[in-house]
C-alpha cells in the first residue's frame, strides 16, 4: 500500500549517514535506510527506537530499500566520496525508475558530481550534489545544506530539507538552492577551505596567548569563552574555549590539549579549494597558508631537529602586557578572518561567473549561519554587504567591514610583528595581513615585473598614460646608456 512506501531513503550509514537519517525521521519524514556493511542497519533501527520511536525501517539487501519508496524515490547518499560513489550509484541506480533522484550528501568534487549527474540524466533519473556541514551533530541536530544540481531534483525534496536543516531564528532554515551542476559541492568544498582558515587563525591566536604572553590553559578558557561573547561568537571559538576545560585521564593534572600530537589531519577540501583558488587567479593567500600550516605540522621531526638547531626567539622578546596582548591577537583575529572569507566568496563569484551557476552570494553566508563548522555572528554581516551590493568586488570594500579593518588595523599590524620578532609562525594572520597590504595600495611593484617580463621574453606592457600594448628593447637601450 502506497501508505507505508517511505518518504525518502538514505545509504551509508556511518557518522553522517546515521545521524541525517534520524534526524530526518525525527522531523516525521518516514525513511527507510541501507548500509552495505547490515551491521550499520541494525544500529540506526536501534538508534531510531531507542531516541523515541522514530519512523525509520532498515534493510538488509537493496532491492526491498528501493521498494520500500514513495515514488518518485529519492535516496539520499552517504558514503565514502569517490569510487564508493560510484559503486552505490551501479547498485541502485538499476532498481530506479526514471524520475526517480539520487542525492549525495558527502564531500564530493564537483566534477564527479557533474560526471554522475550526466550519466543519470542519460537514464531519465534525476541527480543532486549537496554539502552536508555541522559533523555528527550536526546531522543530528541540524546541518547546513548546500545542495545543487538539478532544480526539479530540488523540489523533490525541498520540504524534507527545509525541515532537516538548522534553523536559525529571523533567519529561516540553513539550506538554499545553490545552483546547477556540481554548484553544491563546489560551494561545500569552498566551506571547508575557509574553515581550514578560520581552524588557523584560531590556533595562532592560542599560540601567541600562551607561547608569547604566557597564559594558561584556564587563562585561555576565560579568553576563548570571553571572545565568543562578542565578535567572534562562532562555532569554533565556542569549542576552542571548552577544549581548555578538558583534563587528561591518562595522565592525571594535565590538560588534554597539551598531549595532543601537533599532527593535523586532512580529507582534500582545503587542498581543493587552493587548487581551485589557483586555477581560477583568485588570489587565496589566507586559506593556503592554513593548508601549508596543515603539510608542516606532519613534519614532527624535521621540526624537533630544526627546533634544537635554531633556538626559541620568544624566551628573548620578553612578555608584552597580557591584558592589551589578548586584546590586540582579538582585533587581530578578527582582522585576519574577514581577508579569509574575502578569498573564500571571491573563489565563489569567480566560479560562478566561470559557470554561470548564479550563485547569490549573501544567501550562502545566509545558510553557514547555523548548523556548519564555520558557523558564526560574523556570516550576519557578511550577508548584510552582499544585500547592500550583491555584486560586491571584495568584502573588504563594503563599507561596514572597511571600517572595522580600518578600526583594528593597527593592533593587527602589533600582532604581527610581535610574532615575527618573537620566532612565531603567524602565516594565516600574517597572509591576511599581506593581503590586505597589498589590495589596499592603488600601485605595486607589479611594474617592475612587467618590465623585467618585457625585457627578458617581449612579453609587452600597458602604460599608465596612454592606451595599448608596447614593447622596449630595455637591454640594448640600458647598454647604450652604460657606454655613455
Ligand atoms: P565515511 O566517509 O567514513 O564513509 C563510510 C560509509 O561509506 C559507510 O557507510 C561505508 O559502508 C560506505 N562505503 C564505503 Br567506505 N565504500 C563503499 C562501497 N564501495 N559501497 C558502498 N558503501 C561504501 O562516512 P562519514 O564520515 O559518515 O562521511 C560520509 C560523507 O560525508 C563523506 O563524503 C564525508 O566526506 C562527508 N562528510 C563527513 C563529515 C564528518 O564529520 N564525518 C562532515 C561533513 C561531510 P560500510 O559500512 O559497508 O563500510
């Protein structure tokens, strides 16, 4: 009976799969789940029964999964990005009639995305690409949603999605319809590159407060918890404070964060999104360096053997006041982080251009307001500068963020050459920092480069007085001039 088809499935099972899927059901959207691995099933009905009834039914073989669906089906993936993609798309996408969608939700490339879309298309089945952002709570509790693709794939779902999403208040639910083509996972991957810098800029910040002002574990609680009062309240200043709260159970009265390996990890995205940065002439210095910070910490012991052939220059620089430090590394911070979003949403307009996905830029700063990583109050005034220009050429030109970087700029540039006199790596304050000098200042040496470019390969140059394109014989004029 058509009653008891679920309204929507969804496959892979892991952490995100799990935990979307019963936030789904949790919303009254029936749902049925499958996992390759039956284990997988088992605990989400489990789960689903054990948080309150929820209407969710498992299955074991894929078949009775695609059978147990509404028509037309949509199934929402989970799985592994990359070939696992693929081989979930050859199970199911036999067992589907045409019209039917298949969605997936991991952290894909956008060009697998645009690949599989054609090839469904081809089967008159219906294909969308959609960022899931928040981790396991998240999907629980309530994600970001970035999906794109299709638009008539995107009705099919848009009430389940409306009511999955975070919810913020005044603000309506974290999910927009991106864009076509792979514009979901393009605009998740850019997410995930800027929360590789906000995850940077944060954790130069902390190493400032405690290798140069000398603070505490407890210190830094009050100042991450202080901080999250006010300008920065965002996701991942909120959880910076509590990780200083957290005690070691294996060695007992130490914290710990201080027995964390400083090894960071990496799934791609913030690799991605450089790459991409790099092939759209989107200059993202800010990002790139938090991907740099992420390939030099897996260097542990290149690094304890330079540590011990160059000594600490922070013993020797003294300790600064600790009240005005803190105060300055938040106006740093602060500083540093409207640089990052400004590389991160101008990748966007130029992907979008390149495109023509038309993609509505205060509407992505709109949906990471809830729900994702880089969750923040800051996303608020972000969408404000693009609802006053949607076609803004850089966030650092609306006026609002042009005065509070003209308001902090000088405890920025303090910051900075505090860290560098001290031995300090700062690369992310210190690249937004570049950055700014170098976009803010109506000439730059780029002369300079044209010139030595026409001089050693006739590659030409424009003037500043006159229209067109010239070439100088700058050898054969400078050994003129060196004879007279
Ligand atoms: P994983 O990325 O760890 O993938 C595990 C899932 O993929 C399991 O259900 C596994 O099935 C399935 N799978 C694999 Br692996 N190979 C398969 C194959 N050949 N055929 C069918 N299924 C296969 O799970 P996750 O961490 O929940 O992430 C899911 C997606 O969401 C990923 O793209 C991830 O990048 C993205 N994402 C993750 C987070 C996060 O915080 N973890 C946040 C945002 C987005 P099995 O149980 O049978 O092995």
């Amino acid at each position: 009976m058509e009653t008891e088809l679920s309204r929507i499935g969804l496959t892979g099972l892991a952490v995100m799969g799990q935990n979307l899927a019963l936030n789904i059901a949790e919303k009254g959207f029936p749902i049925s789940v499958y996992n390759r691995t039956t284990a997988k099933v088992d605990e989400t009905v489990a789960r689903a029964k054990a948080e309150g009834d929820l209407p969710l039914r498992g299955f074991h073989d894929p078949h009775s999964f695609v059978l147990s669906l509404q028509k037309p089906r949509v199934i929402i993936l989970l799985v592994k990005a990359g070939p696992a993609v693929d081989q979930t798309i050859a199970t199911l996408a036999p067992l589907l009639d045409r019209g039917d969608c298949l969605v997936d939700g991991g952290n894909e490339w956008y060009e697998n995305t645009e690949r599989r879309a054609e090839a469904m298309a081809a089967r008159g089945l219906l294909y969308l690409g959609m960022g899931v952002s928040g981790g396991e709570e998240g999907a629980r509790r309530g994600p970001s949603l970035m999906p794109g693709g299709a638009a008539p794939a995107y009705a099919l779902l848009e009430d389940v999605l409306l009511r999955t999403a975070a919810q913020v208040p005044g603000s309506g639910p974290c999910v927009t319809f991106v864009g076509p083509g792979g514009a979901g996972h393009f605009v998740k991957m850019v997410h995930n590159g800027i929360e590789y810098g906000d995850m940077q800029l944060i954790a130069e910040a902390y190493d400032l407060l405690r290798t140069v002002g000398g603070l505490s574990n407890p210190d830094l609680h009050r100042v991450f918890s202080d901080w999250n009062r006010g300008e920065l309240l965002s996701f991942l200043v909120e959880i910076t404070a509590e990780i200083f709260l957290v005690n070691d159970d294996l060695s007992p009265g130490d914290h710990l964060v201080d027995r964390v390996l400083d090894k960071t990890g990496m799934k791609g995205t913030g690799k991605w999104t450089v790459q991409q940065a790099a092939e759209l002439s989107v200059a993202a210095p800010t990002i790139a360096a938090a991907l740099d910070a992420r390939f030099l910490s897996a260097l542990k012991e290149d690094r304890v053997a330079a540590a011990a052939v160059f000594p600490p220059a922070a013993a020797a620089a003294g300790r600064p006041d600790k009240e005005k430090l803190v105060d300055d590394v938040r106006q740093a911070l602060y500083a540093a982080k409207v640089c990052s979003y400004a590389q991160g949403m101008n990748i966007l307009k130029a992907k979008s251009k390149e495109k023509g996905w038309g993609l509505r830029m205060g509407e992505m700063a709109r949906i990471w307001k809830g729900g994702c990583i880089i969750r923040a109050k800051f996303l608020d005034r972000i969408e404000r500068a693009y609802e006053r220009d949607a076609e803004l050429g850089s966030l650092l030109l609306d006026s609002e963020f042009a005065q509070e970087m003209a308001e902090r700029e000088a405890a920025w540039r303090r910051v900075v050459c505090l860290a560098v006199n001290a031995g300090v790596g700062v690369p992310g304050m210190a690249a937004s920092l570049a950055y700014f000098d170098t976009f803010r200042r109506a000439r730059l040496p780029a002369n300079l480069v044209q010139a030595q470019r026409d001089y050693f390969g006739a590659h030409t140059y424009e003037r500043t007085d006159r229209p067109g394109n010239f070439h100088t014989e700058w050898s054969k004029i400078a050994a003129e001039r060196s004879l007279l």
